[in-house]
C-alpha cells in the first residue's frame, strides 16, 4: 500500500541572493535579442551587440573585477572584525552598554538612524555600512529587538539620506557638467532648500517606522517575520551568556574599535567641496616633505574604498597587539574572518554583473533614449511626477546611482529645461527619491543584497517587514514632488 502524503504544504520561499541575481542577468541576456532593446555591434570597435549564453558566467567575474575595490573593502573588514571578536572587547563593552540603556534602548535606533542618513545625504553613505551590521545585531538582540530592526535602522538610516540626498556628489555632483552649468546656470545649490526640507521629512517618517517596528516586535517576538530562526540569529550573533570582565585591555580595544568608525566618516566626507582644503594641503605637504609617511594616498576626506580598507587593516594590528597572542594566531584570525564573508562578496560581484551585461549591450542607453522622447510634451507638474516613475523603472534595471545618473542627465536635463528653465533641478530631486527607493527594495541594488546576506535575513522576510514603510515613502515622495513643482522654478533657483 503507498504511504500516505503528508498534509504540509511547503511554504514558498525565495532563491538565494545570488540565485535571483543570476536569473536577472539571464534575462537581461535574453531580452538582449528583442529587435531594438540592445545597440548593433560595431565591427571596427567590438562594442555592443546582443549577449550570448556563455556572457551569463563571465558577468559576475566582469562584475567582481567592476566592484574589486568594495569586495576587498569587505574582506578586510571581515577580517577585522574576526580579530576584535576573538579579544571579546565587542561583547564585553557592548555588554556594559545594555546595562547602562536598560529601558532606554529604543533611543539608540533615532540617534544612529539620524547619523547614518547625514551620511547618506551628503556623500552618499552605501558600503561602508556593511561594516555596520555585525556591530548593531547584537546590540539590538540584546535588547530583545530582532535582526530586522538592526537591518532596517542601518540600511534605511542611511538609504533615507540617500532618497533626499541634497549633497551627495554621487547623485547631484554627477547630474550635470561645467558645460551645463554655463548653458544652464544648474549648479550643486541649485534646489538644496527643498531638498533640505524632503530630507528632514523623509528622515523623520523612516525613523517613527523604525521605532514603531522595533517595539511592536519587542512587546510581541512573534510578530517577526524570523521569529523562527531566533535561536539560529541568538546562536550567530546573540551575546554571550555571561559577559567577559571588561578589563584595561579590553577598554583600549574598544577605544581603538570606536576611533577606526570615526576615522573612516571622516576620511570620506569631501572638505574641500566645503571650501576647508587644510587636509588637501596637509596631503601635499606630506608628499613633499615626508613621503616616508605616504605617498600614494588621497587628501583626507577625499579616501578611496581601498584607501578606507587600510584604515580597517591597520586596526585589525593594532588590536592583536593590544591582544598579542602571537603573529600566527592573528593570521589565522584575520584569514578566517575573511573567508567566512567571501558570500556577501560573491553577492556583491553577481549584482555588479548585471550593470556590466546593460553596459556592453547598450541597452540602458537605448532605454533611456526610448522613454525620455515622450517626456517633451508634459507640463511642469506632469514631467515630474512622469520623470519620478520613469526613474523608478530605469533604477531597477540600472542601479548605479552614479552609472544611471551619467547616462540619464544629458539627455533629460535639456527636455526639462526646455519645458521651464530651471526644473533640470527638480529632475535631479525626482531621481534621487527614485533611484533611492529603488535601492532599498531591488535586488539588483548590491547594497541591499550585501545587507541581507551579511545579516542572514532572507529578502522576502525583510520585505514582509519594509513594503507599508516603501509604500508609504513613495506616496511621500510624490506628495514632495508636487509640492516642490508649485515652488518658485527659475535657472539657479534654491528651491525646486
């Protein structure tokens, strides 16, 4: 007699992170052969043309060489942070820190989300939060909060500051040329008091989110979507049960932990762009007159991904000298902690993959060109709000802020002044709330899936959680935009 079926149904569950990115590089590959969706191939310059079968393996290796510098970012911040776990520094003062908050950890979501957000807005604050995510998790399992919280408080703190970025270079800075400026008088300022005023609304809206989220899933565990997994997040990253004594030694490892963050916001934030060039100077002064100091690296505030990775490695020595248990030792412990985050690297380099297929086809180009034509015919109001969701769409295909924004601008910027001079600027405020949604949510945005796999939340749980707060930050974007529309609009103007 056959045994009889289980009852069960299987619950639906999403592919691995780096399963849907392969899926959506093959079907960027296989819509490559509709007529007109890639460039024709060009024999004298071997650029563009459609993509073949064998283009789906070598995009993540295009993309991994594409993302080289943030996946060796990556891993060496994995490998430091393997050696201050080993010291047990990170327990024992994360430990006194939820003694000391005792019924005031909530606090701790506003205050962080709010400095991550000042980083996403005025220099685009992405990567260097992934360094985030092992520190925050246990702080916030501690507090009896779950991991989404700690995913949402760092991913959104920042991605927020980016939605209303009103400094970022990677988003204003790049949406037009000096040749613009003097053609059409848009400049860095140009539209920064509205921008201000969205970002500090929009700001405010995701941390009440936040918070809201955070508590409802302490007075009630089980309305998490990984409530399931508790004992698997306790075990990976929860803190120990007894915490270690927080010795001397252990206080200066913290003090050198603390001091390499702080290092790192400012090695990255452009002084000169503010009109202080002491670092700049100091840069040069240092190349002349002392390059046994250094001799390569950028003025301070002006740091490479690469350049901020060194920052990581000379900590991780500085730590296992404070902690010296042998040269070996710190090898083998900078080594593991690297390897164990070579997935969240793998993720990183597939995502990239995608923008590379886009690339050598050709086809953002004639996408953009395609739906930017009938935008020639609307009125003020209407190109913003049609602009807001054409940038949408394109931002989930083309997820580069930096990328998209090169290729959108000088085709877009002259058809918005062409309907009223000085609305080039609301353009770029519709593309940052656009492109900065769309990163929170694709799974094409390396960022996001680089989140979700360093913190083991699968996507479909973070966005069981994140879609009424994505929902909600669209509909306020757009209630931004036209408000913005019926500001005064002028070439040069502060304020749309």
């Amino acid at each position: 007699m056959p045994a009889l079926k289980s009852g069960k149904r299987r619950k639906f569950k999403l592919p691995a992170a780096i399963t849907i990115l392969f899926f959506i590089i093959a079907i960027v590959i296989i819509v490559s052969w509709i007529p007109g969706t890639a460039k024709p191939y060009d024999p004298a310059t071997g650029e563009y043309g459609k993509a073949g079968v064998f283009d789906l393996f070598l995009a993540p290796l295009e993309g991994f060489g594409g993302k080289l510098d943030t996946i060796l970012f990556v891993l060496v911040l994995g490998g430091f942070l393997n050696v201050i776990i080993k010291s047990e520094a990170l327990d024992a003062g994360i430990g006194r820190l939820i003694i000391r908050m005792k019924g005031k950890e909530i606090w701790i979501i506003p205050a962080l989300m709010f400095l991550f957000s000042i980083g996403g807005t005025t220099y685009g604050m992405g990567e260097e939060t992934i360094a985030l995510y092992p520190v925050l998790i246990p702080v916030m399992l501690a507090a009896r909060f779950d991991v989404v919280t700690s995913v949402m408080t760092i991913l959104l703190g920042a991605g927020v500051g980016c939605v209303g970025s009103f400094l970022n270079p990677f988003v204003i800075g790049v949406s037009f040329t000096p040749a613009d400026t003097a053609s059409f008088g848009i400049t860095n300022s140009a539209g920064i008091v509205w921008r201000i005023i969205a970002w500090l609304v929009l700001t405010a809206g995701t941390i009440a989110f936040v918070m809201w989220y955070a508590m409802r899933v302490r007075k009630n565990p089980e309305k998490s979507p990984v409530y399931a997994e508790r004992e698997f997040y306790l075990k990976e990253f929860g803190m120990p049960d007894s915490i270690p004594e927080f010795t001397k030694k252990r206080k200066a490892i913290m003090i050198v932990f603390m001091l390499t963050f702080i290092v790192m916001i400012f090695s990255l934030v452009s002084w000169s762009s503010f009109g202080y060039n002491a670092t700049t100077n100091a840069n040069d002064w240092i190349k002349e007159h002392a390059p046994y100091i250094a001799r390569f690296f950028s003025p301070f505030g002006d740091f490479s991904l690469l350049q901020v990775a060194v920052i990581f490695l000379i900590s991780s020595i500085v730590i296992a000298a404070i902690d010296w248990k042998g040269e070996e030792e710190y090898v083998k412990t900078f080594i593991a902690g690297s390897s164990d985050i070579l997935s969240v690297c793998l993720v990183i380099a597939t995502a990239a993959g995608i923008g590379w297929i886009l690339d050598k086809t050709g086809m953002q180009i004639n996408l953009v060109n395609a739906l930017a034509s009938p935008m020639k015919k609307l009125g003020t109001t209407g190109f913003i709000i049609v602009g807001f969701f054409f940038f949408l769409i394109i931002s989930i295909i083309i997820p580069s802020t930096s990328g998209f924004a090169a290729a959108v601008f000088p085709i877009i910027g002259p058809v918005a002044e062409g309907i009223q001079p000085g609305l080039w600027s609301g353009s770029i405020t519709a593309f940052s709330f656009a492109n900065g949604i769309i990163n929170l949510v694709s799974p094409t945005s390396f960022i996001l899936m680089a989140a979700l796999s360093i913190s083991k939340v699968s996507l479909d749980k973070y966005l069981k959680v994140a879609w009424p707060y994505l929902i909600g930050l669209t509909a306020l974007a757009i209630v931004l935009l036209v408000i913005g529309a019926q500001l005064p609009i002028e070439r040069g103007g502060m304020w749309f």
